[in-house]
C-alpha cells in the first residue's frame, strides 16, 4: 500500500496585483447583472433568475471568506518562504 504523501506535486504559485483582484471583482458580479438583464431583454423569467442566483452565490461566497483567517503575502517569494518553513514545501527550478 503506497502512502499518498510519497506522490509528487507540482504547485504553482501565481501572484495577482491589486487592479488585478478589483477586475476579477467587478467582472464576477457584472456576470451576474448581465445574465437578469439579458433575461429581462429577451423577456426569459429563467435566464433572470439564473442570474439572481450567480450574484446570490458570488455575495455569499465573499461574505463566508471574509471571516476566514488569511496570511496575505506581497510577493510570490514570501509564500515560498512561508511554504518551506511551516510545511517542508521545497520548489525545485523549472529551468
């Protein structure tokens, strides 16, 4: 019986920006505003709610992982770092 922590993984670490992270934002609730007004255009009462059910999901979802306890790191680095120290992660070069 093979032990599942023996397995190799690959992890990519990928950093996001600020104005990156508003724009994710602001494109996931729009998504949701599109589908009710498209719904409302061509007069589809199911296509609205689908998209009263995407924004409901989407504010839930920020709301439920506000209160979860978060380390936020400025640089890609910092969560290697962070990685190594606490878990033993070690990233070998890609090169």
């Amino acid at each position: 019986m093979s032990n599942e922590n023996d397995k190799s993984q690959n992890i990519s670490l990928l950093a996001q920006t600020f104005w990156g992270g508003v724009l994710v934002n602001i494109s996931t609730f729009l998504l949701g505003f599109l589908f009710m007004g498209a719904g409302i255009l061509v007069g589809s009462h199911p296509m609205e709610w689908v998209g009263f059910l995407i924004f409901c999901i989407v504010i839930t979802a920020k709301a439920i992982n506000r209160g979860k306890d978060r380390i936020a790191f400025t640089c890609p680095q910092e969560l290697a770092d962070h990685l190594r120290q606490n878990y033993g992660v070690v990233g070998k070069d890609t090169e």
